[in-house]
C-alpha cells in the first residue's frame, strides 16, 4: 500500500502512434486511441483503436497537436507494464500507465497496457490506464488495456481505463478483460466513468471489429461497444443496463443480430445504424435511427423511452419507419424528431 508502478506518459509522444490523434491546424485536435477511440477535436479526428483485448502489451498514442504554427502539443500516451507471475501477485498499491492531458487546443493521449498473468490474484489496489483529457474542445485520449489472468483471485483490486473528458468530447473508454484460466473464456467490462453526450458524434467509442467470444460483457457508465461490419462477438451473459450504450454499425452480436425480442433498458442507449429484424422490440431507454425498423411483434415506447432519428443536413437521409404488428407508445414515452 502506497507503493506504485508508474508508466504514465511512458508511450508515444504527441501527434504519434498506431492511433494517433489528427492535428488541429491552429485549431482543437483530436485525443487519441487505443482500448477506446480518441475523442474529435472540433477540426481534428480521434484516433482509432488497436491492439489485444485479452493481452495487451502495446504502448498508448499521442494526442493530436494544436499545429497551425503553434507551439502547444498533445498529451503522451501511457506506457505498458506485463507482470507474469508463477505465484502470487498481491497488488496493495497503484499500476498506473495513463495518458497525458493535451495542452492549449491539443488532444489528450491515450491510456496504455497492463498485461497480467499470475496464480494467485491478492490485495485491494487499483489499476488505470485512463486516458488523458484534451483541452478546450479538443478530443479526450480513447482508455487503454487491462488484461488480467488468474488461477485464483482473492482480491478486491478494482479496475479504470476510462477516456479523458475535455468539455464534450469525450474518448472512449478502454477495455478491461479479467479471466479465469480454468474458464474457457473470460469477462469484458467497458466503463466510461459517466461521462455523457447525447451526441453520438461526440460519445466515447470503445469498437470491437474481430471474431471473440466472452463469458459476460458488462457495459456501464456511458461506456459505448460499437459493433463492426466484421464483429462476431459471443457471449454468455450481456448487462448493459445501467447507463450502458450499444453503437451498432453492423456484424454478429446476438442482442442485435439473433432475431429475438429485444428491450433497451431504462438509463441505456442504442444508436440502431444497421437494418436488423427482430421479433419485437421495447424502447425504455433511448433508441436513434438510421435506418427503417421491422419487428415481427409488438413495437413499444416505454414510460421513459425516446426514440429519435438521426439528424438530417442539406439532404433527406434519415426518417422514423416502423414496420410491426402492434404499436404502443405508453404515457411518458416519445417519439422525437424535434
């Protein structure tokens, strides 16, 4: 207790890395990537994300630099530590391997690795590999990686990778993989620690674009997994309930894809951007459109359900079209296109 390995800002330094954030020309950058997407600037793009899930060992990326001629820089990106223990490993104290804050109008970097294997899992310390925050509007660092492998775990050791908040624009929180080596597979826990925009433009991302099959995927927090075209994500248990947020841009994901009913809890939300058919579905929580929506069943909005679509520019491209066999909108839910 007390004790500490500290990898903060040991990474890629700014405006470099696999996912580095966009310069801003004199204006804001954008944060970088790594576990979760970096947040945009408001002239600079977020990084994209890279790198293992289940055993991280890549270096977090610098965040985007103000450029335009100005001499304010992003935030480093967080190192990587890799434990591999035959033993114990009690962690009492701190691994950190966080990304840097971006100066004047730059982007946060994006939090790093740490990578454990051991026997035995003992103590009640913390790990983080957060992102760092992006100044003024400029992107936030996307989180990083924490992998964790264990033949037994008697602790308490609690877990962050979360993106960096500048004002709004957040990065997307990190990817925090926990497995026991006696278990086929192991759990996923995407957490964004709260940080929230309505806007999917400016909500942290946390993309899965790969063939993995887990026990439980726990979203929370305004974490947000964005399905790929090329996902087949498999699991046994999903809890998205509290404040958890799906982007659906296509591929195998059974809530999405498998054709049964399908329910958005109250505090969660779905950017539905892929053509899916399923047998019925409720909206308690909040649900935008891109597409047109079929159900075999019922349709229903909740006493709190809002269903919008997304916002159109110069041109029609996105409306509310609900095809199904019944139709309820309960007293308090909405439809809105405001």
């Amino acid at each position: 207790a007390g004790g500490t390995i500290n990898a903060d800002l040991k990474g890629y330094q700014h405006s470099t890395g696999p996912g580095e954030g966009i310069d801003g020309n004199g204006q804001c950058a954008g944060g970088a990537a790594y576990g979760g997407d970096g947040g945009v600037g408001n002239v600079g793009a977020g990084g994209s994300a890279y790198g293992s899930i289940t055993a991280p060992t890549d270096l977090g990326s610098g965040g985007g630099d103000r450029g335009g001629g100005y001499s304010t820089y992003g935030g480093a990106g967080g190192g990587a530590v890799k434990l591999t223990i035959s033993g114990t490993s009690t962690i009492s104290g701190v691994i950190t391997a966080n990304g840097g804050n971006g100066s004047t109008y730059s982007g946060g970097g994006s939090g790093g690795s740490v990578y454990i294997t051991t026997g035995i899992l003992a103590g009640a310390g913390t790990i983080i590999t957060s992102g760092g925050i992006g100044n003024s509007s400029a992107g936030g660092g996307g989180g990083g990686r924490i992998a964790v492998h264990y033949t037994t775990d008697s602790s308490s050791v609690t877990y962050q990778a979360y993106g960096g908040s500048p004002v709004s624009r957040q990065g997307g929180a990190g990817t925090i993989y926990t497995k026991d080596t006696d278990v086929a597979n192991g759990d996923l826990l995407i957490d964004n620690n709260s940080q929230d925009s309505l806007s999917d433009t400016y909500l942290g991302r946390t993309p899965i674009n790969e063939t993995i099959t887990f026990d439980a995927i726990t979203i929370q927090n305004y974490g947000n997994l964005e399905t790929g075209t090329s996902v087949n994500i498999t699991y046994t248990a999903l809890d998205w309930s509290t404040k958890g947020t799906i982007t659906d841009l296509g591929g195998t994901f059974d809530l999405l894809s498998g054709g049964g009913a399908m329910t958005i809890p109250e505090t969660s939300r779905l950017y539905a951007y892929t053509t899916r058919t399923n047998s019925s579905c409720t909206v308690n929580g909040y649900m935008e459109t891109r597409q047109a929506i079929t159900t075999a069943g019922d349709f229903n909005v909740g006493i709190s359900g809002i269903l919008t679509h997304e916002a159109n520019t110069t041109t029609q491209q996105y409306v509310i079209d609900i095809t199904a066999a019944n139709f309820t909108i309960a007293a308090g839910g909405t439809i809105n296109a405001d």
